[in-house]
C-alpha cells in the first residue's frame, strides 16, 4: 500500500474574471522512502497540487473541487482539522522555496525549531531544545549551540534552508514535501543541500516529493518523475526511463530547449506560443496550441494519463495510438 | 588582431560602511569589485559567471556607468569613461545599453511600450518625434513582438515578451555593446531559450558586443564566445567558453562546473562532486591572499601569504591560482 494516495484532485481558483482550474484531475501516489520529483514550468500546478495536500490553499478563493487524498489510511482533503493537524507538520513536513523570508524574523531559531515538538510530542523545552540542538549538527550547521539562540538575519541564505530542513524533520515524519528548496540558492549551496537531503532521506527513510522546474535537478535526486502542464500530469515514470526516452510532446520539447542538452552554439528549440488561460479549458489536449504533432483528434478528445510500460505512463493521444 | 572594443584596467568599485547614527564611522570597506582587468573583443560575447554576491552586477554597473569606478579605468573604443565629462559620458552612453534582470521591475508600468521604446530616440535626438512611431514598429518586429503591441502597457505582456521590450529598448540607439545581467534567471525554460536565440542571432545580425551575465554555468557556456569565472570582486578564470566548462584549471570553477546538476541521470549517477564547504565570505572581511582559500581543497600555507594574479594557463587561457602547475 503507497504511503500517499492522491487521486482526481481537482483544486480551481474562483476568480471575478473566471474560474482557474489550476489543478485539474491529478492522481498520484508515493511509496515509503523513496523520491518524486514533480516537474513543471510556472503556473503548470505542481505547488497548488502540494498546497492542497496539506490544506495551505486559500479558501476562499481557491476550492477543492474533487478528489481524495489517503494517507495512511485518513483522507487529507476531508478529515476534521483535528486530524489534520495531527498529520501536518508531524507526519507531513513541508519546506518552502524562500529562506528569507518563511523564517519568522521576530522568532530566534531555537523558538521556531523546537515549535513541532512542543505542539505534536508534549515534550518538556529543555528536551526539545536538546533535541533541536542535535537536529542543527545533524544538518551539518557549524557551532549549533550558538546559532540556535541567533535570529534568522544572522544566518547565509544556506544557512537559512539548512534551519528549515531541520525544523521539517524535527518530528521525523514520513513524508516530506519540498517546494523548490534550492531555487533561491546558489550552485555551490544548491549541491549541498540536495546531498543533505539525500543523505537524511536514507538516514530516516522518508519519502520526499521534491517540486522543481529545474530538470537537472531531478535526474540527481528522484527516483520517479511526473511532468505537470497546464492542471495536469501530462508524463510520468522512472527517472532513466523519462529522460533517456520521454514520450510526451511537451516533455521532449522541454528538454531540447536545455541549453546543457545541447551541443553549444547550436540554436535552441523553443515551444511556440504560452501556455493556455487556465480559465477557459479547451476540451482537447492543453498543448495543442504548441504541439508540432497536434491533430484534429487532439483539439477535441481529452486526453488521459496512460500505461505504455509498467513505470511509464503518457496523456498523449498520439503515443497512446502508437503514431509517435 | 583586432583592437579590444572595450578595455578595463583594474578597475575596483568599493562601498564604505558606516556605522552609528549621528555620529557615523567609517566601519569597513565592501570591495565589490576589486582589481579587474579585462579586453572585450568587438562582436564577441562574453560570458560574466558567478554566484550572488562576486560582484558581477557590480562590475556590470560600473562598466555602464551606473556606478563611480573607485579607481582603474574603463576605456570605449579609446575613450576613457572614468574620467569623462558629463557630457562626454552621456555622449558615449549611446554605445553601452543594459537589460537588466527582472522585466517585472526594470519597465515603468506606467508607460506604453511606444513611450518606453521612443524615449531614448527622442532624448538623443535620434529621430524627428514625427518618424518615433516607424522606428518603434520597427524595433518590435526586431524583437519579435507584433507593432500592434505599441499602445499596451507592461502589465499587459508576460516575462517573455516583456523581456523582449527590455532588449528592443536596449537596441534602440543601435549601440555597441549590450550588458545583459542576468537576463533569463526570471524566465521558465522554454521562454528561457527564445530569449537567448534572440540574444545570439541579434549579436550576429547586429555585429552587437554582449557582456552576459548569469549565474547559470550552461546557459553562460551555450551563448558565449569566452567566460570570465568571478569569485569575491575577482576574476579567477578567463578563456574559451566550452574550455573553460569542461576543462576548468582554477579550483573554483572545477567546484562550480561540478555543481551543475545535468538533466541526464546516467552521468549524475556516476559523476563525482565536489563538495564546496561553507559559504562565499563576506566581501567586507575577505580571507588575506587567495580569496577562495578557505573553502579550497587543494589550499596549502603559500595560498593565504599573497593575492595570485592571473597568469597563462594555457593557449588563451588565464587563471589566478598559485598551484596552477600542481593541480
């Protein structure tokens, strides 16, 4: 049995200039331990999909729409808030795109650390700071004990992530929810939080569901990898498998436009047009406007998420019919 | 042999710290830019890498001006910048255009893009206001946007194309050399590469000169003739673009081409990293000698005694390290 089960999540933003379907039909599930990268370009979904999980969308004026999401055996879209606050930030731990500024400025880091287990595990302060303390040196912070009672300003932007990551694996939960965690970062830095995380993982065999847009990112780290466009997951399967043959249109144009992916100088493939008003759903395929392999089948027929392997799936008609 | 188009003769920007409120104290020195010597080659681009807080921007500011050189000097085409009039510099600003980073932040949202675009054809006396919109229409179509597009504001484009209107704006004194600093790091991926097919085929249609910046080591690599590697206000590696990539001699940049993660898992699987510990240093209190000593792997005693310059280390090729031969 997966650890998460996502299935038909729809999350729509009711707007006065329309409805947004920003999350439109999306299952997935998550197996103990091991990493899925969901990949996507701005506004394709993919941190709506993690936000409604864990019940950070606003509402009004988003609404979940449909959809179930069962994680260990409780329904994360319809359980009381209660239950919800027994899973979230003990069982599901986050971690944000933005070091700067998800830490509270105000909160010296021992306050902000220590909060998960003095709310989820009723521990007395003193053990939670000693517990936070080991959690600092665990993620490889020099001299802990005096960054513990710094503020956030006094920390590098690495620091900073470093801080998250151990106030998200504090309560040592099952399942770990990463938004972008080194967009903000440089490269130097970026290496060494990705190696953090990896190693942690294996230490407390967590799952992670690490959200990107950067692809060299993922095929480092993940284990599978679903490609989200417009609402929807147009790609999914192993990491090798996906980047060594992807399937999809918008999968294979998105890796030709990678400058390392091609020999230098030569020009850049790019995808023609934007990606569609999210409030005016077309009925076909979301990429038709783009696709070099577009037919008249495509316009009209919505396509669905299916098998070609095993651990391979595809929302092209055209594939799925076997003409691409 | 060509004659460089631009010169720069270590050339330092520095920004004084004060502390205290009434009474202010000069606390220290931030040497953003320090010591940088550098020939741009007319019609070539080259590459200006990086991470956040190298002075790249910085370097960039004051090539254009923006900025106060502390000492050196920046030479166009003979003409020396740093210590022009006024009106000699405004003169010459005409050469030197930058696109800047953010196309949300760096276009007035309150101007059309017909009043953006016009503007600097007008101050300069360019065009008769009568022929603005022609050559307007025209610069869009450069740029591959539509001149219908004239009367929208900037709210109205997304980053794409407002990014396209940062470069037509840039391109419309027809200038010598563009600074672009860091002009896709805002953009996805696939808008990503129409901007930098755009930047490379105007640099070839145009004989444009393009100093990019970016922090991104394959897009620098894809676009660039020759990259300048930067660490803490310094150049520690100049030479051929794909040279410089893939086989790097100064250790920073071995750190950095090694931190790239490649979109192939066959090679990230395989490939070995290695691991920078810490942090860049505070550009206000930098190590003595070699800046990137603390974090080097291959740092011995010599590194911390002397600042290296940068020598030959091979055809074309310099690098700032003192265990070049070594390593």
């Amino acid at each position: 049995m997966p650890l998460l089960e996502v299935t038909d999540l729809r999350t729509w933003f009711h707007t006065r200039n329309g409805v947004y379907r920003a999350v439109d039909g999306v299952s997935f599930s998550v197996e103990k331990g091991e990493t899925l990268g969901i990949v996507g370009e701005s506004g394709s979904g993919k941190s709506v999909t993690c936000y409604s999980l864990l019940g950070l969308v606003p509402q009004p004026p988003g609404r979940i729409e449909s959809g179930t999401a069962m994680f260990d055996g409780v329904d994360l879209l319809h359980c009381t808030p209660a239950q919800a606050r027994g899973i979230r930030g003990k069982r599901i731990a986050m971690i944000f795109q933005d070091p700067m500024t998800s830490l509270n400025p105000y909160l010296r880091i021992s306050e902000q650390l220590i909060e998960p287990l003095i709310i989820h595990e009723k521990i007395s302060k003193k053990d939670a700071l000693a517990k936070g303390l080991a959690m600092l040196e665990a993620v490889g912070i020099n001299d802990a004990p005096k960054r513990l009672h710094q503020y956030p300003h006094e920390s590098s932007g690495g620091m900073r992530q470093r801080v998250m990551i151990a106030m998200a694996l504090i309560t040592r939960p099952e399942l770990l929810i990463a938004d972008e965690p080194t967009t903000a970062l440089d490269v130097t830095v970026q290496a060494q939080i990705l190696e953090l995380i990896k190693k942690l993982q294996q230490q407390f065999g967590m799952a992670v569901i690490f959200i990107t847009h950067d692809l060299g990112v993922v095929s480092g780290l993940c284990d599978r990898v679903q490609v989200m466009y417009a609402g929807r997951i147009v790609e999914t399967g192993d990491t090798r498998t996906l980047f060594a043959a992807p399937r999809h249109p918008y999968t294979r144009a998105l890796q030709r436009s990678i400058p390392s992916m091609q020999p230098k100088g030569v020009e850049l493939y790019t995808i023609p047009g934007m990606p569609p008003d999210l409030s005016k759903p077309t009925g076909g395929c979301a990429f038709v406007a783009r696709c070099e392999a577009a037919t008249d089948v495509c316009r009209a027929t919505d396509p669905r998420l299916a098998s070609l392997t095993p651990t391979h799936a595809t929302a092209c008609l055209r594939v799925q019919n076997n003409e691409l | 042999m060509p004659s460089p188009i631009l010169q720069l003769q270590d050339v330092k920007t520095h920004f004084p710290v004060e502390s205290g409120f009434l009474f202010k104290k000069h606390a220290g020195t931030v040497k953003a830019v320090d010591g940088v010597t550098l020939d741009v080659m007319p019609g070539e681009v080259l590459g200006l890498v990086g991470e956040s807080g190298c002075g790249k921007s910085t370097l960039a500011r004051t090539i254009m001006q923006l900025l106060p050189a502390t000492s050196g000097t920046v030479v166009l085409e003979g003409k020396n910048l740093t210590s022009g009039s006024a009106a000699e510099i405004l003169a010459v600003r005409r050469d030197l255009q930058m696109v800047f980073q953010d196309p949300f932040a760096s276009l007035n949202p309150r101007m059309t893009v017909y009043a953006t675009l016009a503007e600097p054809l007008l101050v300069h006396g360019v065009c008769q206001p009568s022929e603005a919109k022609e050559r307007v229409a025209k610069l869009l179509e450069t740029v591959g946007l539509a001149p219908r597009y004239m009367q929208k504001y900037p709210h109205e484009f997304s980053g794409g194309q407002r990014q396209r209107i940062a470069i037509a704006r840039a391109l419309a004194l027809s200038p010598k050399i563009i600074v672009a600093d860091e002009p896709v790091s805002a953009l996805d991926v696939s808008i990503q590469a129409q901007i930098l097919n755009l930047l490379s085929q105007l640099c070839r249609k145009m004989n444009l000169t393009l100093i990019f910046i970016a922090h991104d080591l394959s897009v620098v690599k894809h676009i660039s003739d020759r990259i300048a590697v930067m660490y803490l206000g310094k150049i520690v590696e100049l030479g051929p673009a794909a040279d410089v990539i893939e086989r790097p001699r100064h250790p920073y940049t071995r750190a950095l081409v090694s931190a790239i993660p490649s979109p192939n898992p066959e090679i990230e699987r395989q490939r070995q990293r290695i691991m920078l510990p810490g942090d860049p240093p505070s550009p206000l209190n930098p190590p003595a000698g070699c800046a990137f000593h603390p974090r080097c792997p291959y740092a011995k005693e010599i590194c911390s005694a002397s600042v290296p310059p940068l020598v030959a280390a091979g055809p074309n090729r310099e690098a700032a390290c003192v265990r070049l031969g070594e390593i």
